[in-house]
C-alpha cells in the first residue's frame, strides 16, 4: 500500500526539523574552522558541506534500517521496488532524484497525486518504493 502525500510529507517535514539541527551543530564546527568568520553568501564549500550532510544523514538512514526518524514516526519504509532493502545505488539515486522533485515546486512530489501506482518521481528514479507499514498491536 502506498502511503498518502501528506504522510510523506510529514516524515519530510519531521526529518526537515532534525537535519536543520544537524546543520547548526555542523556550522558551528565549520566556524571553528574558519576562525569564527561568517559564512560568505553563495559560498560553494559550505553549500556542499551542508549537501554532505544531508546526504549522510538521508542515504544513512536508508542503507542502515530502511528508514529516517520521520519515516519511523510515520509508519514508512523505503524498499527496493522488488520489496527487498536498498543498495547504496538506489539511495544515491533517490538522494538525487528527490533534489529534483523539490526544483519545480514540488512537482514530483506532486507526481504521487496523479501517479497509478501513487510513486513520486524519485521512487521511479531510483527504483525504489516507500511502503505503509501495519500499527503496532495493542497489547
């Protein structure tokens, strides 16, 4: 079963909130870097320090339980389209193909709207599939 855009959102949303963190732990250690002096609008390194990160963080998640913390409090799971985990070429694709579903307003995200099957343009990109996974039983 494919789960709802607003769920998915949600998990990004959620993940969004914890990669900001990530980001301001890792300013502060760029600063530390720099000696303390500000980051220079447009400034390519750090902009690909940050896009490491995020990678590192996303792709991590990924490869390690096939899921980020908001993907877990959303009940989500990132599979292989045949159902098995991903490889790292599957999430460095989906890591990729996700930065350009965001580019035209969100147009790819959007795609799960009048998709057949409800995939985003990075689930067919990189071959992979989010799934719903059940409620836990009540004890």
């Amino acid at each position: 079963m494919q789960p709802s855009l607003i769920r998915r959102l949600a998990a990004v949303l959620y993940d969004g909130l914890l990669l900001i963190a990530l980001w301001m732990g890792a300013s502060a250690v760029w600063l530390g870097v720099t000696g303390g002096a500000a980051v220079a609008a447009g400034d390519a390194a750090y902009r690909l320090y940050l896009l490491a990160i995020a990678w590192g963080f996303l792709v991590g998640f990924w490869l390690r339980a096939g899921r980020t913390l908001g993907m877990q409090a959303w009940r989500l799971r990132l599979r292989a389209a045949d159902g098995g985990p991903v490889t790292l070429r599957q999430a460095n694709a989906r890591f990729f193909a996700a930065l350009l579903s965001w580019l035209p307003a969100g147009a790819g995200f959007l795609w799960a709207l009048v998709d057949r099957e409800g995939l985003t343009w990075h689930d067919r990109l990189s071959g992979t599939r989010l799934v719903l996974e059940p409620k836990p039983r009540k004890r």
